[in-house]
C-alpha cells in the first residue's frame, strides 16, 4: 500500500469517528480532543484556543509565504428526517452515511491526510493545518479568534464539498434591520403618515437598485427583503415598520462600503447585525488557480458562506462531497471522493510556489 492509499484509508477512519461524536456547534470540544490525538500520534505538536486545533508542518521559515489548510468539524444539528442513526457511521455501496460526513468531515479529514503527505518533505512554503470551530454559525469563537494567534497567512485552502471543483470568488453576507418612520393616525380618517407605505418606496429601492461593479464569477450584489411588521390594529395609521433585507456582495464591495451606499439612498434606519462576513475572490493568475486549471479542475463563484468569510488574505474553496448533500437527511459522502480529493489537493499543492 502506498503513502497516499494509507492515508486515504486512516483518513476515513478518522471520519468514522468524528461521525460517531456530536459536535454541534458551539460544542465540538469532543472532536477538537479527537483531531488533536490524531495530530499529536503524526508526530505534529497541536495547539488549541476554544474548539479549534491548528498544527504547523515544521520550523517557521520567515523568508517563505504561508499557506494554511482549513476545514470546521462542527456541525448542523440532525434533522427528523434521517432514517438512519446520525452518529452512527455506516459504509453501503461505497457511501459513508452519517452526520458532517459531507459537510465538512470529507473535505476536513482530506485535508489533514494532506498536510501529513506535504510535511514529509520540504515545501516552498510555510504549511498550517486548522481544523476550526463553529463555521456551521459563523461563531465568535471559530476561526476569528485563532487568526490573531497565527503569523500571517499568504494563502488558504478551505475545505467546503464543492465535488472538487475549485471556488475562486464567494459571497458574503448583511443582514439589515430597517426601520421607517412615519406619524399614527386615525385610518378612517386617513391622518398621519404611514410608515408602511414609506417603507414600500425604500424596499422598491432595494429591489431595483444596481452597483456600479459587477462580478465576472459572482455577479451583481444581490439584496432581499425577506420579512416585515409594521401595524398595531386595523384602524390605526401605522407609525413604524420594520423590515429585513438580506444582502450578499460580491468580491468588489466590503460589506461596510455596501452598508454606507445603502444608507445614502434610503430614507429608512439601515442598521446591520454585522459587516464582518465579507466577500472573497482570488486572481485567475493566482498559482494555486493556474496549476488546479491545467489539471482540468473548474472554477466557479460560490453563492454559500465558509470561513472564508474571516480571511482577509488570498483562499479558494475547494473539496470532496457535493454541497447539495450539506445540511441533508441521510447526508452521505463517497468514499472515492475522499480518495479523489486527497490526491488532487497533493497535485497542486505539492511544491507549489505562491
């Protein structure tokens, strides 16, 4: 058996056992216990903040670029539709069924088996394996905490089932709370100023309104209105209505630049729970792009979330597993998707030069 067919086969055995533990997010302390045993028998010192466990490959060289391989080991909780056990793993017709199996346990698993392959041997850069907490929920305490504990990174590979095509853009996200004033009022009467029909003129807005730069990968910014409240009883001219729009920038925007043009053409309160999760794109000059499209392998603009969304340096998502299965009943991953993804992610990044 060869090195890489070997750590193929550990690979799934250490995806075996991640199945077989919660590790909702928020509480993945039993798997983080687990990812760091199996880092620690590689011969690989692991660290830890909270539930997220990082390890690097070797001495620190300053004079090389860095590239971190990152993958999340919590989950979604099950869903009532599963017909079989959601922490039990179970292998049928060359399908691992279980909970995290495709999200991300395959791409997490396939990374791991390939930053124990690159640190065999010298590689032109500085390598980091992060297994991180809480990206199911894009928490406080997953990868943002641990990026101020890190030397800066140059380059990141994060692990998402994308069946292995390679992600070069993603979108990020806003959620808006807005809020249009008006005066209340009798309505038999037709007194005051009413707030919904203000309300109406702003949300006309969000649905026709186009940003001047628009993505080759991903598009224009996207902006919907999503829910609404306003009123108290029937006769009365409402006073306030409130309603949420959901916005997903793309690559040329930060999410505070998006927040600032909303609010110049708005009469509404704009007010967002956060601008922390930000849009992300890599050159199609980039290395890593290059040598994973002489490979073959397509590239693509993401519509969903990673961690990607914290990192403020060059990333591209890309792993085994299909993000249709993600968040499923009786979600599932093949076991030849995990053997294809860890050779294709050591094709390219086997002595790559960022």
């Amino acid at each position: 058996m060869n090195q890489i067919e070997q750590l193929t086969e550990q690979a799934i055995e250490l995806l075996k056992k991640l199945i077989s533990i919660q590790s909702y997010s928020g509480d993945e302390d039993k798997t983080g216990d687990l990812i760091s045993d199996v880092l620690t028998e590689f011969g690989f010192e692991a660290q830890r903040k909270g539930n997220n466990i990082w390890s690097w490959s070797g001495e620190i060289d300053p004079k090389k670029p860095t590239v971190m391989l990152n993958s999340h080991h919590d989950t979604v909780k099950a869903s009532s539709k599963w017909t079989k056990e959601s922490f039990t793993p179970t292998i049928e017709d060359g399908k691992l069924f279980g909970l995290g199996s495709n999200d991300a346990g395959g791409p997490l698993v396939s990374l791991l088996a390939t930053f124990v392959y690159l640190s065999k041997k010298e590689q032109p850069y500085n390598l980091i394996f992060l297994a991180s907490a809480e990206e199911e929920t894009s928490g406080k305490k997953g990868v943002p905490i641990v990026l101020p504990e890190l030397p800066d990174i140059d380059f990141a590979v994060v692990g998402e089932p994308t069946s292995m095509d390679l992600a070069i853009a993603e979108r990020g996200l806003i959620v808006l709370d807005c809020i249009s004033h008006g005066k209340s009022g009798h309505a038999a009467r037709n007194e005051g100023e009413n707030a919904l029909y203000k309300a109406m003129k702003d949300i006309e807005w969000f649905k026709s309104f186009e940003f001047d730069q628009e993505s080759e990968v991903l598009g224009s910014i996207n902006m919907t209105v999503t829910m609404i409240e306003s009123g108290s009883q029937h006769n009365v001219v409402p006073d306030e209505c409130q309603f949420v729009v959901d916005v997903r920038p793309n690559e040329f925007y930060t999410n505070q630049e998006v927040v600032d043009i909303i609010q110049k053409h708005v009469d509404c309160e704009v007010n967002p729970r956060s601008t922390n999760l930000n849009a992300s794109g890599v050159n199609l000059d980039h290395p890593f792009v290059k040598k994973a499209r002489a490979l073959g392998i397509k590239t693509y603009g993401s519509k969903t979330m990673s961690d990607q969304v914290h990192m403020d340096f060059n990333s591209v998502k890309i792993g085994p597993g299909n993000t249709h299965r993600s968040h499923t009943a009786d979600e599932f991953i093949y076991l030849d998707e995990i053997r294809n993804g860890i050779k294709t992610y050591i094709k390219i990044l086997d002595g790559l030069k960022i």
